[in-house]
C-alpha cells in the first residue's frame, strides 16, 4: 500500500496547485522548493486554472502494471495557459481526434487504484477537450 | 393558506447561492439494451438513452465537477463553506467518505462537516434540506449539497434501460445572496421497499409495478400536494415544475395528476436522453430549468427515492441568476456533449467484464 | 589527468536468457573482462544497473556481484541512472583509477529483464520517469519518445518512415556482431509495415530490451601486464551532465540539453574536434533518440538529425558511422549495462577486432548513454593510446 505519498500529494493531484515563485513571479508545476527559473526559494502555492492546449500526445496501447484496465489511454504533453507543461491524461476524448494546439481544460479524475480493488482510489488531474 | 406545522422553514430565510450539473459523456441507446436481452421486440421502450460514466469516472469525479460548477456560479470564498454533504447510492466506496475528497478538491476542507447520505434517488435532496437546516439555522454561512450517481441496473433488467450517471451540486446561503430563494421544503417518509441493494450486491431488486402507486406516486403526490396547499398555491402559480424521473412516462403522469402542464415540466424533464440518474434525477432537472429561467419564476420540485420518500422544494428565482449563470457549464452543454456506444462499451465501462 | 586505459572488455550476447541469472549473467562478462585483461585483479567494482531491485529483488548488487566473481574484500558498488547506468558506472571507474586512489576497477553494467514477465516490466520501467508526475498518469519512457517524435513531426519536416534509416542501419550493422540480440538485415518494406505501439511510434522504431552484461577493466598504462594482448585504447575523456528528470519541466523537449552539454565538455577536455571522431555510438533506444542525439552532438542541425541518416552518412563507411555492432536497435537494450556494451564496442573497433563491422582506421570513438530523454547524458571519448 502506497498510501502516504499520494495523500500527502492530494492538493496537486486534485486541483492542480503548484507554485509562484515570490522572486521572480514564474508558475511551477510540480511544485519544488528552488524556483528552476531564478533558483529562489519558492514555496508560494498558486492554483493553476487548468486550461491550456495539447503540446504532444500518444496513445498507449501496452500499458504499465496498474493501468491495463483503462488501455488504450492517450497521454499528453500539456502547456498550460500560465506556462509550464504538464503530463497528464487526455480524457472524454469519446470521437474526437487530438491535435498538436488542442485546447484542453483540467478535470479531477481516477488515475488508477494502489493496488487491487481492495486498495484505495488514487485521483487527479487529466485533460479534455475543452468545453468552455 | 392552512398553516402546515410539517414544512420544514428556515428561521433565516436561504436560497441557492450556485448550481452546477454533470453529465458524463457516453450514450447508450435503450434499443441497444433491447437488441442485446429483449430480440428487438420491445413495443416501447422507456427512455431514448442514458448517460454513461467513462472508465476514470466515479461519484466522486462526477461531484467535484457538479461542485466546480457551482462554485463558479457562486462565487464564494470556498473557506467560507461549512458543510459539504453528498447523497448517492454508488459511492465509490463502502467506508470512507466521498464527502471528504470533494471537500478537498473544491477548498472547502478542513473547517467542514462532511457526510455521504443514502436514500436511494432522494439521497440529493436529503442533502440540500440538510444544508437548508445549517444554513437556515445561521449555524453556517454556506452549506455544499450534491445528489449524484453511476446506477447500475442489473444486466438485461427492466432498471439497465435507465439506470444512468449524473447529478448536480448546490451551494445553500443566505437568501438575500442567492440566485434562486428556496421558501421552504416538505418531506414525506414511509417504510415501503420498493426498490433497494442489499450489502455487498452489485444490482439492486425493485418490485416492478409495486414501484409505481404505492411508491413514486403515492409519495411524490403527497409531498407535491402537502406542499401547494400549505403554500397556499396550485400548479399554475409555478412557472416551472420538476419530478424524479425514473423513465419518461412517471414524471409526465404525475404532473399532470397535481395539474402541470407539458410546457410547465419540459425544460426539466432529462430523463429521456440521458436516463434515470438517480440521486441526480430530480435535481439535475432544477439546474437545467435554473439555465433558462427568469427572474420572479417560481418552482415545484419533487424527487422521489425508494423505500420510500419525497422532498418537495418551493423555489423562486431572482435577479442575480441572470448576472452569474452564465458563468459555468449549462446542463444542456453537457447533454449537448454525446457519443453513442454499444452495449460492448457499455460493459466494459461498467465493469461488466470479469478480468479476473 | 593521468592516462586511463580500457585493459579488458568482456561481453555476452545480448538476448532472452531464461536461464540464466542476474548474477550469473554478469560474472560472465566479468571473467571474460579479467581474462581479456591478462588477468589483472580488480579493486573496486562498480556496477551500473537500473532495474534489478525492481524486477530481480535485489538491492545491493555491487557487492553480491564481488562475492560471486571471488572478490570478496574489493571495494564494491552499484550506480543507478537509468538507462544511463553503465556508463555512470564507467565513469566511477574512470575517476577512481584517474585520482589515483584505485590502481585496477572493474566496471560491469547488467540488466536482466527475464526474471519477470508482463506489463511489470513497463511499470519497472515507468520508475525512472518522475514516479509522481509522469508515471502517476500511466506515461512510460516508450510514451515518452512517442511525445517526443510526435511533436518532432509537427515542429520539423519529418516525412512519413523518415527516421528508418537509423533503424536499418542498426540491423545491418547487427548482422556483423556475433552478440548481437538481432543479426538479420531488416528491409524498409518490414519496418514500413511494423505494429503501431504508441503512435507515432512504431515497434521497430522501439530498441528491444533484453538481458545482458558486458564488463571492463581500467587501470593505468604502467600497471598493465608486460605481455598485454591489445593494441592500447585510452578514455580520453568523460563526461556527465543532469537535466529535469520530469521532461515536462524541460523549456524546449525536443533540445537534449544535456546530451549536448556532455558531448562539448568530453570533446574540449580530449581536445577532439567532431571532424576527428570515427565512429559515435549513440542510444538509439528509440529512433527519434538518435535523430536528436545526432543533433545534441553537433553532428546535425536542430531538425536535420533525420536528415543525416537518410543520406547515408551513419552507416559503417559514412561519415559518421553509428551504432557500428547494430546499437541497441539491433544489438538489443540490455537497460543499465549499455553505456559498457558501447565501451565494449568502441574498443573493439579502436582494437582493429570489430570483424566484418570494423571501420578502417579508427582512432577516436564517442559514446554516450542516456538516462531517460537525456535527463542524464554520460559521454565518454576513447582513443587509440599513441
């Protein structure tokens, strides 16, 4: 069981919430403690809105252990509307083709489950279409 | 007006500050289900299609975004939430709050009651009567209530035609802050097991035509009823009026029993493209009526959840709907958004397919 | 800097050995090394590996490593970066022998992928993404390269099979290498026609993992044996360089910076121009790795690295001939052992001993390995010893 380092990751996960460095004012995600653009101390939680547009994407067919019951899945490069790039899941894609430019908006969804169906439900961030 | 002694009335008067509604994606058409366990002979089949839930949906995904939406509307400081209640009958977990994850994902935790209810289609509106008691009490100033579902009808049963996903979020507040003022609800409570899920069962039994009068209409009619004569009102003062709507057919048939019209429940008659979504029936209904309604309108809403009950809600809309509902997705946006499945799919998305 | 010289290479071949053990599968490579060397004692083993704790259960490699290869005593240690594991690990040895505190290292780079079957192994793999927010949303290193090919094509004019002459030069030049895992010349018609994996990737355009161990023996020249076998081949230079592990923190994805950065610092301190180095084995683990390794190098402008190859410059007598005993396309990704293989490799060819695959007169050779999309970049320059 591999409870505590999602817990403790909840608000990411959920909402997106990474960091503003109070230096030098750039959005990270995922938060870290040095700003990568200044080298500053960050640690200034700013919520992303959650829209961007798709950078690159694929479609995974062979999927890694703990994933095989959503294959095929398409994941996606990510470039947000306040900068960084993020990795995260194209999701309620239904008969839309992905393009490179995609506009896309955050969506808290099941990312898998830690273990079987007798372990807990780990959520989190993925992208669709935008709707908005 | 005869004086009701058993309307439920906030000493502060509340409202609905935000709505916000959910639907997922996928469509089954009920002539599939027909194709796969009737041979296409069904004379008439009881909805168009339902909405299904895609393989990374659950209540849980489903309420945080009903309660983004409302959030949105609402435009309320999420610390100044107090309650955030859910009702549903396929809580994605047995034990464990579903209540406590979508706290966290809308900023509400941690100064927050949080509880999951269960009352099978009335488990919504159990929810906002309760946030209508905190916030009528000024005990809070803003209570999160949430009817949603992913139902499960048991393959090849009369309920996989309809049972469908979906709900809607309301943030409660003060009346004077609110989009839509609720003036009071009235709830009506008898032990008849029409319809329920016994632990650990996957699909739930139901009393095929014992569902119909000794339970959705014996009830909704007593609750509608009980509610216009203690507000002193009848169908035409209403503009609007929406039933729990576990096919096309019922919710039509009871209007017309407490006197509404077609017109007066069509904008909030989902049920024939996107099924019976349970906890999210009736009041998924309301936030679409809420999309088009206009200041001064007034509402009849009355869900109905087995075994059994009814909570009647007497609703009038004001001004501030027309500055903030544009601020979220629409009910029908989410309709709108539709892809067709098979009933392979179907199961899959289910989990209808043993994998081990 | 004192002069390291490469005085054993021991290699096996490259493949599915269900038989065979992590460990036995390395202490081959290891005696083959000592042998080679004129039977030099080590006194310090580093090992480079990357997923035997995952898919092995065992931690703690170096030393079990030692004992089984009867050095119990020596100093030992494991290095992990990823795909870039062995050739971190060479680079321990390197500086080890360099400072003078070590007088002979072995370094032993090994993988074994057999000892589990199924999408474990994709999850093993996954582990060296960044496990919170790359492997958390099912994204696995293929994947990964597919993002990167995918936006490669949108950004440069890759036309459709463009990058297929990395993958059939790759098997032409396996057919050459007696351990190699594929030793058949691949037609453009088969891999035109491969099975999409994780569009726009195809299965051929994908190096197959598989096991193996390959070994080498440094030490100083005044330490080798009197009757020293070999011609000399000394590692003119090393270098390692760190980017994001995430590459979603990366400004510009398809720029690996690191790679970059490691081939200038390895080319300045061996004092190498790129018109000097006969042969560049790079990690071609994916094909577009090798369009853009070939354009971190130098070799190519941004969006031309395709180019280089469909015009023939990377086969055996281009050039700039690549991956010379098949790379890890043909030769197979034997994971955390194949910066060793390439050092193994590049000997062989500076040694004159690469066979059908030698390429005349090769003095100076570039390798580097990988970890992830470059989020490590070890690179090493050897030479013929003057």
């Amino acid at each position: 069981m591999e409870i505590p380092r999602h817990w403790r990751l909840k608000q990411q996960r959920y909402s997106l919430v990474g960091e503003i460095c109070p230096h030098c004012q750039v959005k990270i995600f995922p938060p870290r403690d040095v700003c990568p653009n200044c080298g500053g101390e960050a640690n200034t939680p700013y919520t992303f809105s959650g829209r961007g547009e798709v950078y690159s994407y694929t479609t995974i067919y062979e999927a890694p252990a703990g994933f095989e019951d959503k294959a095929p899945y398409t994941v996606a490069l990510v470039k947000l509307d306040e900068g960084p790039l993020v990795t995260a899941q194209l999701t309620d894609l239904g008969d839309t083709p992905v393009e490179i430019g995609m506009p896309v908006e955050m969506v808290t969804r099941r990312l898998r489950q830690d273990g079987d169906e007798r372990g807990m439900l780990i959520y989190g961030y993925k992208f669709r279409p935008a709707m908005n | 007006m005869t004086e009701n002694k058993t309307l439920l009335k906030p000493s502060r008067p509340v409202g609905i500050v935000g709505y916000g509604a959910y639907v997922p994606r996928y469509r089954l058409p009920a002539k599939e289900v027909d194709r796969m366990w009737a041979g296409e002979r069904s004379a008439g089949l009881p909805i168009k299609e339902k909405a299904v839930p895609g393989l990374d949906e659950d209540v849980i995904t489903m309420s945080i975004e009903a309660a983004r939406n409302a959030m949105k509307r609402a435009e309320i400081d999420p610390a100044e939430i107090r309650a955030v209640w859910i009702g549903s009958e396929s809580h994605p977990y047995a034990v464990k709050p579903s209540s406590t994850i979508i706290a966290e994902a809308i900023g509400a935790a941690p100064h927050v009651q949080a509880a999951d209810m269960e009352f099978a289609c009335k488990a919504g509106t159990e929810a906002m009567v309760m946030a209508m008691g905190l916030v009528g009490s000024s005990m809070a100033k803003y209570a999160v209530a949430i009817g949603i579902d992913t139902a499960q009808g048991k393959p090849g049963d009369a309920l996989e035609y309809t049972a469908a996903a979906g709900g809607a979020a309301f943030i409660i507040g003060p009346a004077d802050e609110s989009l839509a003022v609720i003036n009071a609800s009235y709830s009506f409570v008898t032990d008849t097991p029409d319809f329920w899920r016994r632990e650990y069962q996957i699909y739930p039994e139901h009393g095929q035509r014992f569902t119909g009068d000794p339970a959705y209409f014996h009830h909704i009619l007593e609750a509608g009823k009980a509610m216009l004569e203690s507000s002193g009102t009848s169908a035409k003062d209403y503009t609007w009026a929406v039933f729990h709507q576990p096919n096309t057919k019922f919710p039509q048939k009871v209007a017309q029993m407490l006197g509404f019209s077609p017109e007066q429940i069509t904008p909030g008659l989902l049920s024939p493209v996107i099924g019976n979504t349970y906890a999210g029936a009736a009041i998924l209904g309301l936030t679409a009526i809420l999309d088009i309604a206009r200041p001064g309108d007034r509402i009849l809403v009355v869900s109905f959840g087995s075994g059994a009950g009814s909570d009647a809600f007497d609703i009038v809309v004001t001004d501030k709907l027309l500055e903030r509902r544009d601020k979220a997705l629409k009910t029908q946006d989410y309709i709108a958004r539709r892809t067709e499945i098979d009933y392979a799919t179907y199961a899959r998305y289910r989990g209808k397919i043993r994998m081990k | 800097m004192t002069d390291v010289v490469i005085a054993g290479i021991g290699q096996t071949r490259v493949g599915e050995f269900w038989d065979i053990s992590l460990r036995s599968l390395a202490v081959r490579a290891i005696l083959a090394a000592i042998k080679d060397s004129g039977g030099l004692r080590p006194q310090a083993l580093y090992a480079g590996n990357m997923l035997a704790a995952n898919l092995s259960r065992q931690a703690h490699l170096g030393t079990l490593l030692a004992d089984f290869s009867g050095l119990v005593g020596i100093e030992a240690e494991t290095l992990e970066a990823a795909g870039a594991s062995g050739a971190a690990a060479l680079r321990q040895g390197y500086l080890a022998v360099a400072s003078g505190l070590v007088d002979v290292a072995l370094v032993v780079g090994v993988e074994k992928y057999t000892d589990v079957i199924g999408p474990e192994i994709e999850a093993a793999l996954a582990t060296t993404t960044d496990s919170d927010f790359e492997a958390i949303h099912g994204l696995t290193p293929t994947s990964q390269a597919a993002l990167l090919m995918r936006r490669y094509q949108h950004e440069f004019d890759l036309p459709p099979n463009g990058l297929a002459e990395f993958v059939l030069t790759a098997h032409a030049n396996g057919a050459g290498n007696p351990n190699a895992m594929y030793r058949k010349p691949l037609s453009r018609e088969a891999y035109q026609k491969a099975e999409m994996v994780s569009e726009p990737l195809t299965l051929f355009d994908i190096a197959p993992n598989a096991d193996g161990a390959a070994a080498l023996i440094l030490t100083r020249p005044n330490l080798l044996p009197k009757d020293f076998a070999h011609p000399l081949v000394r590692i003119a230079a090393s270098a390692s360089v760190s980017d994001t592990l995430g590459l979603h923190n990366r400004p510009e994805p398809l720029w690996f910076a690191a790679a970059q950065a490691s081939v200038e610092q390895a080319l300045k301190k061996a004092g190498l121009s790129r018109e000097q180095i006969d042969l560049f084995e790079y990690y071609d683990a994916y094909s577009i790795y090798a369009a853009l390794s070939l354009e971190a190098a130098g070799f190519a402008a941004r969006g031309q690295g395709w180019k280089l190859a469909a015009e023939g410059a990377i086969g055996l007598q281009g050039k700039i001939p690549c991956a010379t005993m098949g790379g890890l396309k043909a030769r197979g990704n034997p994971g955390g052992a194949t910066g060793v293989y390439q050092a193994v490799e590049a000997t062989l060819q500076l040694r004159g001993q690469a066979g059908p695959n030698q390429i005349p007169k090769a003095r100076c050779a570039l390798i580097q390995a990988l970890g992830g999309p470059a989020a490590t970049a070890v690179t090493h320059v050897l030479t013929v010893a003057s």
